[in-house]
C-alpha cells in the first residue's frame, strides 16, 4: 500500500536528515501518522480540501490541528493578507493593525479590556502565567491538560526531558470536571497558587457547575483564573468558550483560529491585570507581523458577518450524530466512542480485554486516510466544509468501522494492519 504516499516517505526520510522527527510539530510527525500507510508531506490546500506530494486528494477534518476555521486560502484573508503584503510586513513601529485587532479581540471577548500578542499559543500562556505570577508574588500553577512547550506546561507530563526538577515542582496537575483535585493543590500549597488555568473544555462539556466552581475556587483563594482558549476561541462561540459556557476568566489565551492559519496568538484581559504588562516583560520581534494581523482582521470581520460558526456547529453535529449511529449500528461502543463540541469532537479509542486501543486507530487511520479522509480521530470544522463532505466523512466510517468491528470480534486487529501500530505515546488531549 505504501506505493500510495512513495513521495511522502521520500520526503520523510529526506527530511529525518536535517529535521528532527521530520517535522517542526508533534502533531504534525511520524509519532502520529504510521509509516507505510500514512502521508507525511501536504502539497496544497484550497477550502475543505488538502492534496498530499503524491497528489492523492482529502477532506481534511484536521485542518492545520484546528488552526484552519474559514478553509484552506480563504480568498477574504488572502486577500487582506495580498493587500498588506504590498505595503510592507514588519516596521520599525508599531502599525495601526496591532490596534484595530485589539480592539475586535476587545468588542467579542467577555473578558477582555486590553490585548497583547505573541505568534504561538505556549508564547500566550506563558506569557498569562508570567503575568499572574508577579501579580499575585506567588510561584506555584495548577494546570488542566496541555499548555504548550514552555517548562511549565511541559514539565507535568511524559515529555519532561531537560525541564529542572526545581521547575516542574511549581507545577501541579489537577483533573477536569474533578473539582476536588483541584482543591487539593489549593489545600497543599496555601497561599502559594498564582494561577490556575485549563481548556475551559475539550474532549467533553463541564458538568455539575465544574467551570463555575473553579471561578468561584480562584476568587475564593485570589488566584487568578485563565482560560487557555488557543482552540476554543473563536471557534465554538464568537467570544469562545468563556461566552458559550457562561464563565469569565481573568485572562484567556488565544490563537490557532485568530488568523486562519497565520501565526497569531494572543493574551486579553481585564485592564486591571493586563496595565502590568508595561512592568512584566513580554515582548516579540514579530508580535506586531502585520501580514498575521491583516489575516486576523479577515477572519474576525467574516466570523461577525457570515454563519461561520453556526455552520460549523451545524454540520459538526451531523458528524457527531452520524458518527455516535454507526457506532452503535457496529457494535463499536465499548471500543470508540465520540464527545466534545461539534465543532471540535474527538473519537476516544479504547483498550478493552486483548483488543489494543493504540491497534484499533491504527487500523483506523490506515482505512480512512486510503479513503481520501484526513483525520486523526477529531473533527476539526472548517466554515469550508460543505454538506457533501460531511457525507464523504460519515460513508467513510460506513465502510470502515465494519471492518473495525471484525476485526476487534476477532481480535485480529494487528493482522490486518500494513505497518507496525503505533505506540503510546504523550496524549496531547483525551
């Protein structure tokens, strides 16, 4: 089968010799995307739709790990960015975009006031937890989930390699919708949290007021409260997750979907916490890329003027209805299942009796990527996604968790696998 992505593995293994891993994201390397049955290598993309270097065609349900909401070249900010372009992409000063974007991250978002921006997501976070360490003189952090590369996102998890001891101390993981965890960093180290911050949600929704207790925990011990909204934001509500859910945090982190692919991140928040920055160093060279900014001020303007969302939430739950119906109608429950938010749901693979989870998606992968789908077990929505893809998707998984479902009835998943399995590995999410 691996005649199909020849180019790819080409590329791959031209690339192993400059690049480590190949690539300069996880999500994006060969950790995810198992060898021989896999493309590793993106040629173009244009809406809904990618092309690998070997030319074969995808639905792309990834879509740049979330970062892509209006589609691949979007002609709004293609052009906005083509525009600026013209007109020069970084200046000795400041330019006028770095306000205008402010000012509608300011106009959308419930809890910001003021607006800074960095051109990653863990330069947002970090940048959050910089800011509420020295307001708070506190050290310590309690953390929900994945944050980014920086030590001390980082250093709570498998990944830890070359983050100090004495760093990964401040650090403390608590568990989402388990209100008790995180009570009890607040109990071990009183008065000594300076922030807590989480995925205000992800693989599932807030239960039994998790989200409203959590503000109601920071308030209570003068913590403050941040939201990483790197993917929320902008994708499930205009104001992200903090608006949908009804939670207002004192700082939220943004990215991925601020610019439709372009590299943009940023931190807002009440004016009373973000004025500190003129003390706090926080301070980029590209922060103020106006190409980045142009293509931020598309993509806000067409997400306040056009159905974007509700597009995506729209076909997102046909997605999820869909997928949940094939499931059952395999007998896949007790081995896949399907959560989140439509616009962001994720297939949850599941190791039960000799049945291997890390196998099933595996096999997974291997028959839908041959299949012209592009996924790796979420649904990343695009506004370009169209109801004839979201077809393609659920006649995809039609033919495919049959072939799951016999194969983990006969446990003989590892036998109809083309390439060895992939191995557990660090767990971004879920």
């Amino acid at each position: 089968m691996s005649h199909r992505y020849l180019k790819s593995e080409q590329w791959l293994e031209r690339a192993l010799k400059t690049i480590p891993l190949g690539s300069q994201t996880f999500s994006k390397s060969k950790t995810q995307y198992p060898h021989g049955v896999s493309p590793f290598f993106i040629e173009k993309g244009l809406g809904s739709h990618v092309w690998d270097v070997d030319g074969n065609e995808y639905v792309d349900f990834v879509n740049s790990l979330a970062a892509i909401t209006l589609g691949h070249n979007d002609p709004d900010v293609t052009g906005a960015v083509s525009t600026q372009l013209e007109q020069g992409t970084l200046f000795s000063l400041p330019h006028r975009l770095e306000v205008e974007v402010a000012e509608q991250i300011v106009k959308m978002v419930p809890c910001a006031e003021m607006v800074r921006f960095g051109k990653n997501g863990s330069d947002a976070t970090t940048g959050a937890v910089r800011l509420a360490r020295a307001l708070t003189g506190r050290d310590h952090v309690a953390l929900c989930g994945y944050h980014g590369w920086q030590d001390w996102s980082i250093g709570v998890t498998s990944r830890h390699q070359g983050v100090p001891e004495a760093v990964r101390g401040l650090s403390h993981a608590f568990q989402y919708n388990d209100l008790d965890s995180l009570h009890q960093i607040f109990v071990s180290y009183p008065d000594q949290i300076a922030a807590v911050i989480l995925e205000p949600m992800n693989v599932e929704f807030p239960r039994d007021g998790f989200l409203h207790n959590v503000r109601k925990l920071c308030d209570q011990y003068k913590t403050l409260l941040i939201f990483d909204e790197v993917v929320t934001g902008f994708r499930l509500a205009l104001g992200g997750a903090q608006d949908l859910l009804g939670v207002t945090p004192d700082l939220a982190c943004f990215g991925k979907g601020l610019a439709n692919g372009f590299p943009l991140s940023a931190i807002a928040g009440r004016e009373k916490f973000m004025n500190f920055y003129e003390e706090v160093f926080f301070s980029f060279t590209f922060g103020g890329d106006a190409l980045a900014l142009a293509a931020a001020l598309a993509t806000l303007k067409k997400l306040e003027q056009e159905p974007v969302l509700q597009n995506m939430a729209q076909r997102g739950l046909v997605v999820k209805e869909g997928t949940e119906r094939l499931l059952k109608q395999w007998g896949l429950e007790e081995y896949v299942t399907i959560s989140g938010h439509p616009a962001w749901s994720f297939l949850r693979f599941r190791s039960v009796s000799n049945v291997n989870e890390w196998e099933v998606k595996t096999l997974f992968l291997q028959e839908v990527f041959c299949r012209g789908i592009l996924s790796l077990g979420t649904h990343n929505m695009s506004y370009a996604h169209s109801d004839s893809d979201v077809e393609c998707l659920l006649r995809v998984y039609g033919e495919v968790f049959p072939i799951i479902a016999d194969a983990v009835h006969k446990k003989d998943v590892l036998a109809r696998l083309h390439c060895v399995p992939l191995r557990p590995l660090f767990k971004v999410r879920g």
